[in-house]
C-alpha cells in the first residue's frame, strides 16, 4: 500500500503515461501548463516528458515522488523550503481565473 504524503507531488505511472490527482495535478499544470480535468481531478503527461517534468519541479524548489506499480523510482524532498504550497495557491489564481473566461 502506498502512503499518500502531504505537500509532496506524487506521480504515478500508468502504461506510457505519468499521471497526477488532485492539488498535485494542479500544481503540475500550472508549471508546465499540461490540460487540467476537472472531472477527473487529473492531469496525465507522456513517458517522453519525464525528464522536463522533472527538471521544471526541481527547478520550482517542489518535492516530489514518482511511483511505477507503487515502487518508488524517484523522490526528491526539499524540505523546509518546498514551495508546494506557494504554487498550489498560484495554481489554484490560475485555474480559477480560467474558468471565469
């Protein structure tokens, strides 16, 4: 069983595709601006993005968590100065913004 952590992007990868819930996704769309779901709550993103995604949540000072089949392949903890937060609330302007068009 995987243990859902708070304040920590956690992908999940899903045959070819990595895919997000929730404030995580969110969060996902605002950096890299890959389509929100509302119905589903989601947002999905090809294997071949792996590496940008990747590179713009580091560069975002974001923690993160990638699972394959509930094995953990990769994490990265910021700790006191994760910004999980701060763009949580950005994404959260944006998306809301966006529905008001």
């Amino acid at each position: 069983m995987v243990l859902i952590k708070k304040d920590v992007i956690e992908l999940r990868k899903s045959g070819k595709f990595y895919n997000c819930f929730g404030d995580d996704a969110i969060i996902i769309h605002y950096l890299l601006g890959y389509k929100y779901v509302p119905a589903k709550g989601g947002v999905g993103f090809p294997e071949s993005a792996y590496n940008k995604v990747i590179n713009n949540m580091e560069d975002a000072e974001v923690s993160y968590i990638v699972y394959d089949n509930n094995n953990v392949v990769a994490e990265k903890d910021f700790k006191k100065i994760n910004c999980y937060k701060d763009l949580l609330k950005k994404g959260l302007k944006e998306l809301n913004n966006l529905n008001k068009l």
